[in-house]
C-alpha cells in the first residue's frame, strides 16, 4: 500500500511539474530542458526520492544511480 501511495503522489507530482513546464515559452523549455529531470527530482519530496531510488535499484548499480 505505501507502494502505491508513493506512486501515486511521485506521479502527481510529474503531473504538476510538466504542467508548469508547458508553460514556459519554447526558449525557456529549450533552456530548461537538458535539467528538466534533475529539476524535477530536486523538487520532490525526499522520502518520495528516497523510494523512488530504491525501485531504480537493481543491486549491482548496473543502471548507473549513485548516492548523490
């Protein structure tokens, strides 16, 4: 149940980001663009990037996530 209560609120989230994100004129969305993901990491909450991070896991860092 936590589980989906984090998808739920991290999906939200995104929801809320790309909104604001569209509304940025199209030099802004250019600008914006190559840090739109670290952008919106940095603007949820931490238990909810926590979570987040701990799904990405796969154990051997294969997919290349760090602590940082």
């Amino acid at each position: 149940m936590a589980s989906t209560k984090v998808n739920q609120s991290a999906t939200q989230a995104f929801l809320e980001f790309e909104c604001r994100f569209g509304k940025l004129s199209g030099q802004e969305q250019q600008l914006v663009g190559v840090n739109k993901l670290q952008m919106f990491v940095l603007l949820i909450d931490r238990k909810e990037r926590m979570a987040i991070g701990m799904k990405l896991e796969d154990g051997d860092g294969a997919n290349g996530l760090t602590e940082d």
